[in-house]
C-alpha cells in the first residue's frame, strides 16, 4: 500500500537525521512530518526494531 511506502519514506529520512546530525528526536520527528513524538518514537521501534534512541547510539559506535 501506498502508506507503508510514505512510513517507509519517513523513517528512512529519520534515519538519515538520527545517524547525521544532532537533532533532538521530537525535532526530528517534526521535520519527518509527524505531528506526535509518541507516535513516530513507536513506529520508528515497529518497522526499524529498535527506538530512535537505541539507533543512535548503535550509530555512533562505528564513528
């Protein structure tokens, strides 16, 4: 379906933002169009497997 494919969009712009820049999360989730950080926090942990948080900080082990 359509949606998945704008989530899928979403997300991996988020996880553009949370691996490149310094961004608070909810900022981050603003820029990626969602409106409530609790929702974008749960999505994010239901189609990645991990929270924004956690995919951070796995980031910045290889830098």
């Amino acid at each position: 379906p359509v949606i998945n494919d704008i989530i899928l969009n979403r997300l991996g712009y988020a996880s553009y933002l949370l691996k490149n820049t310094s961004y608070a999360i909810s900022h981050i989730s603003g820029i990626c169009g969602y409106e409530n950080d609790v929702h974008f926090m749960r999505q994010f942990k239901k189609f990645v497997g991990i929270t924004p948080s956690e995919y951070r900080e796995k980031s910045d082990v290889g830098q």
